[in-house]
C-alpha cells in the first residue's frame, strides 16, 4: 500500500504508519475555514478528530470572568481531538483558523468501524495519541518549571517554523504571546525589546520576525541563560 499523498509530512502525522494516514484519508471530510472561522466551540460535543491540512488554528478557552485564554496555535500536521475517540464529552477549548485553512474532518463512529474489522490500527491509533500526551505534559512541566525566557523562545520556536531557511514572522501581538506563555504582556515585551537589541528578532505591534534562530535556539535552553 502507497504512502497517502494527501497528508502533510510535517508534525504528528508525519510519524504515523500508512495504514493509519490510509485510514485519515478513507474516512476524511475535507472542512475549509476562513480566517478567524471557527471550526468548534468549548463545549461542544466531540464526536469526530481533525487533521490540519494546510493553514493555521488556534486553541483557546474562556476564563471564569470571561477572558479569552489562548493555549496554542497548531499547523499542518497536526492532528487534534483523538482523546474524543476513547472518551467522548465536550471540546475542552474553541478552535478558530487564523489563517485560511483546510482541515480533514473523521468521524469517530467510522474510526471505531474500521478499527473493529483491522485492530492493528487501534495499536497505531493508541500510539499517535501517546506521542500528543507526551507532548502535551512536555509544555505543562516548561509552563511550570522554565524561566520566563525559555518559555518564551521555545514557543517562538514552535509556532514560527522554518520555512525555506528564510527568517520566519509570527504574526502574534505582545498581549497573546503572553497568553501562550503564561506571562504578562509588560515581561515578555521587555524580553523581546532585550532580544531585539542583540539582533535575534526584529519586533513590532503586529508580530515579530526570527533573525536568528541558532541564537533563539540557545535562549530556549535554560541553563544558557
């Protein structure tokens, strides 16, 4: 069986067997989104996991008073929602395109058919979402336990990939890095103004650009700090 074409060879999906990116691809419902379209809302039924394609979504909540809370920006590769698939409930965040974007949409109840006749993809299923667990306790410990710049530069990092060797931008203001960090805006503003001085990114209102991301690399380590 050929390797799908279909799916990007970058993120989670790209260490995924191809019976599983087979099964992506069978069963998928492909979901075009606008900017800031939103593709489901906290507390909405989670019936089905999503692969982004192209594009870019961002994951946020709502805080008791009603602040929005952003958690983190994923691209393509990525894949989201599989925890739905053991445990169904509510979306646990809201996630919105804040790019054009194309996202592949896979039912739950289709996953689960396929699984009953091949359990051998419930072994790679189980696999994938193991892989997104580490990860997500990975940014949880960081959240916890890195100083403020390694934070920072590891999510930089993250959410500005290398694209061509060319220096990459990210479109985020000063107040949502915050959020992504846990930190406030006034802190990580005077760490990109630092960052700025020494030549590592070019800052502004709307985003900044990475100038050179062996220096950033370094920042994220803290120990180097």
């Amino acid at each position: 069986m050929g390797v799908t074409s279909g799916l990007p060879k970058t993120g989670f999906l790209s260490g995924a067997s191809d019976d599983l990116k087979h099964l992506l691809e069978s069963l998928k419902t492909e979901i075009t989104l606008a900017r800031g379209e939103v593709l489901f809302e906290q507390g909405d039924e989670g019936d089905a996991l999503f692969a982004i394609i192209s594009g870019a979504l961002e994951f946020s909540i709502l805080s008791e008073d009603g602040r929005k809370l952003s958690l983190d920006m994923m691209r393509p590769g990525a894949l989201f929602g599989e925890i739905a698939l053991f445990d169904p409930g509510e979306r646990t965040a809201t996630a919105m395109a804040i790019e054009p974007s194309r996202v592949w949409r896979v039912k739950n109840a289709d996953v689960l058919a396929r699984i009953r006749k091949d359990p051998d993809l419930a072994v790679d299923m189980i696999k994938l979402a193991g892989q997104r667990m580490r990860w997500m306790n990975r940014q949880l410990q960081e959240q916890v336990f890195l100083p403020l710049p390694s934070r920072l530069a590891r999510k930089i990092l993250h959410l500005a990939p290398v694209r061509g060797g060319e220096p990459t931008s990210l479109t985020l203001s000063q107040t949502e890095l915050a959020e992504y960090v846990g930190a406030t805006r006034e802190a990580v503003s005077k760490t990109l103004a630092g960052w700025k001085r020494i030549g590592v990114i070019d800052a502004s209102r709307g985003g900044l650009v990475v100038l050179d991301r062996a220096a950033l690399d370094a920042l994220a380590e803290p120990g180097l700090i």
